[in-house]
C-alpha cells in the first residue's frame, strides 16, 4: 500500500510536485478566508440587528415624547392661548406620525387593525385640538379680543349709560345701579376663574336684581328698556361665554382619553 503509493507520488513530474506543495499554504488561506468571511458575515447581521433595534427604541421614545408634549401644549394653550402653542402641538403630532411610521415599518409586531386604529388616534387628537382652538378663538385668545373683549364692553357700556344716559333718575337709584353692576362683574370674574354653579347662579340672581331695581324707577321708559337690553346682552354673553368653556373643556379631556 505505502510502496503503491511512493510509486504514484515518483510518477508525478517535479514540476508538477513543486507546484502541489506550493499551493498548501493557498488552500489553507482559502479555508481560513472562507470561514473568517461567514464569521464576518454573522457579526454584521448582529450589528444590524442591534441597531434596528436602537433605531425601533429611538422611534418608540420620541413617540412618547411627542404624545406628552401634545397633550401638555393642549393644556397650555387652555390656560395661555398663543399661536406659538398652536405651532408647537402641531410639530409634534408631525412628529409622533412620523416615529409610529417608523415603528410600523421596523417591526411586525403591529397588525395593520392595531396601526390603523393609532393613526386614527392621531387624527382624532389634531381634530380634537382644532376644535379646541376654534372654540378658543371664539372665547378670544387675551381679553381685547373674542367673547371676553364683548364682555369687557357690555359690562362698561352699562356703566356709562347709567352714568351719562340716565341723568334723570336720583343719586341714591344709580347707586345701587352701580353696586349691581359691579356685584354682577365681581361673580362673573369669579366664575370665569372657577365655573362655580353657585357662583353662577349668583350671577344670575344679582341680574334679576339689577332688573327688579330698573323696573321701579320713574318714567323715561324707552331709555329703561334700552338699559334692560344692555343688561340682557351682558348676561347673555357670559352664557356664550360659558358654553365655548364647557366646549373646550370636553375637547380637552377627549384628547386626554384618547
């Protein structure tokens, strides 16, 4: 056996021999090579890996960043309307559309019923915030403007017609005129801080005070019912008041919900 195989190695030329032993170290490098190349190979989808996951833990955090940030520009905007707020809600709903994409895209843990309820989600809070901010222009977003400034107006639109238009009437009837009117701001203030129901209906009662003092005074009856008028307007006002609040607030806590 080992002279059979002495005997093939002697048939192979010397060339052919040197050649074979110099290719040794080649195949050995090949081996290696291939086998550092699978390795590489493992370590880089590894690598991939981790950083798609980085990347999907990036997405998630900024998402909740830009949930958070919306609900707290919403309840800012509430206590202090500002255009800036506007602006800074509406970057970050763009934000948190743009990070759930994202999420969607880098795993498949979501079926599409799951993403396509959260978009809606979205869509309901820039809905929601729209109507908020629309029910707060109405309100007026400092008090020169909106139903607050009408209220300022009302209210100083009495006093001046008690003051100048009713010369008429004696000292003492625009006194308590005048103590009405200023009891009537004081709740109506105190309200639009607190929306007390008892503070409300303070208001009101004070309202039909003023109007049973109206009532008694002597003739000049055109000049009464144009006072009265006033009055009703002022009253009437802080109920449109009342009713942009409520709907604020419902939209406010719908966002809150959602």
């Amino acid at each position: 056996m080992i002279q059979s195989l002495v005997r093939a190695i002697r048939s192979i030329s010397v060339r052919t021999r040197i050649i074979g032993i110099a290719l040794i170290p080649v195949v050995g490098f090949l081996a290696n090579g291939v086998s550092f190349t699978t390795g590489q190979k493992d370590v880089t989808n590894a690598f991939n890996n981790v950083e798609a996951a980085a990347a999907l833990s990036d997405a998630s955090r900024e998402f909740k960043i830009a949930l958070v940030s919306m609900q707290f520009a919403a309840s800012d905007f509430v206590a202090m309307p500002s255009g800036e707020l506007v602006r800074a809600f509406e970057a970050n709903h763009v934000l948190a559309a743009a990070n759930f994409d994202r999420i969607a895209a880098a795993t498949g843990a979501l079926n599409e019923e799951d993403t396509t309820r959260v978009r809606q989600k979205l869509g309901e809070l820039k809905l929601a915030f729209g109507y908020l901010t629309d029910e707060q222009a109405e309100l007026g977003f400092s008090e020169d403007q909106g139903t607050r400034k009408r209220l300022n107006d009302a209210a100083a639109g009495i006093e001046q017609a008690i003051n100048d238009g009713m010369t008429w009437i004696t000292q003492a009837d625009r006194e308590k005129l005048l103590l009405s009117l200023l009891t009537m701001r004081r709740q109506e203030a105190q309200y639009r801080l607190n929306q007390s129901s008892n503070t409300w209906e303070l208001f009101f009662k004070q309202f039909r005070e003023f109007e049973a003092i109206l009532r008694q005074l002597p003739a000049q009856t055109e000049l009464k019912q144009q006072l009265a008028r006033r009055v009703q307007d002022y009253a009437s006002t802080l109920a449109q008041w009342n009713r942009y609040n409520q709907n604020i607030q419902r939209s406010l806590k719908e966002m809150a919900d959602t």
